[in-house]
C-alpha cells in the first residue's frame, strides 16, 4: 500500500476531492455528498463503518477507470496519476483519523 502513495500529498489531493468529489461522496467522505440522493447507485462512503476496506491500488484503480454502469466516472482525463494518487492520499489519511 505505501509504495501507491509514497511522496504524494494529500493536501493537493483535499483540493480534488473538494472540487470534484465531495459533491457525491461528501464534504466529509460519508456518501451523503449534494447530488448523492439522486443517484442509483448511491455513492459510498469512502471513510468510517460502513466504507469498504479496499487496499490503495483498488481505490487508484477506480478512480482512474471509473465503475461502468455507474455515475462513478473514470479520472484520469481529468487528473495526471500523482494527482489521483494524492486524491488517495487523502482518503486514507481520513480514514486514519477517522
Ligand atoms: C457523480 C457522483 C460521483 C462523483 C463526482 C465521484 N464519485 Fe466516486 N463513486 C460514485 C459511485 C456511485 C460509486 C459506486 C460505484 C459502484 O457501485 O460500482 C463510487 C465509487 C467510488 C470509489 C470506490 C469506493 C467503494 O467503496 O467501492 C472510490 C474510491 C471513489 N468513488 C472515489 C472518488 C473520487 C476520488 C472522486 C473524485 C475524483 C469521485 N469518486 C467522484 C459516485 C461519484
């Protein structure tokens, strides 16, 4: 796991998250993000009891390809690799506070 996330900076990756991410999975990662109600699949939550307990290159990985048939769109048009690791970053590091 640490060698996804080695030298990468989850304060970058809060920035990401807060722009394109906390709108369906939350200002503060619990799956109930604005546009979350709308939306089937509900987007999950990615920290505390009930977020799934995926190693950082699952995550990475859905981040970068999305999940098809989802709202869960694929990133990596959108962010460089560094900076979908730095996103990463900070989940967990949310996770570990959490
Ligand atoms: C339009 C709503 C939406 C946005 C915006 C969004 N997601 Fe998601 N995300 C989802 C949904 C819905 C799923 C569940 C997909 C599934 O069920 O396969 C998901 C799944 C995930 C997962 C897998 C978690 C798990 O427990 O399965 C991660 C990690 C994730 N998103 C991270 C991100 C990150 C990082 C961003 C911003 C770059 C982001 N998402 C933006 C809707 C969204």
């Amino acid at each position: 796991m640490a060698e996804v996330i080695a030298g990468s900076d989850a304060n970058k990756g809060q920035e990401i998250y807060d722009k394109s991410c906390g709108n369906c999975h939350g200002p503060t990662l619990d799956g109930r993000g604005p546009r979350s109600g709308g939306i089937t699949p509900r987007p999950p939550a990615l920290v505390g009891p009930d977020a799934a307990d995926l190693p950082a290159a699952a995550l990475l990985r859905i981040v970068r390809d999305g999940s098809p048939g989802t709202s869960m769109a694929p990133w990596s048009r959108a962010f460089s690799e560094n900076q979908q690791r730095d996103v990463i970053a900070y989940i967990l590091a949310k996770k570990q506070v959490d």
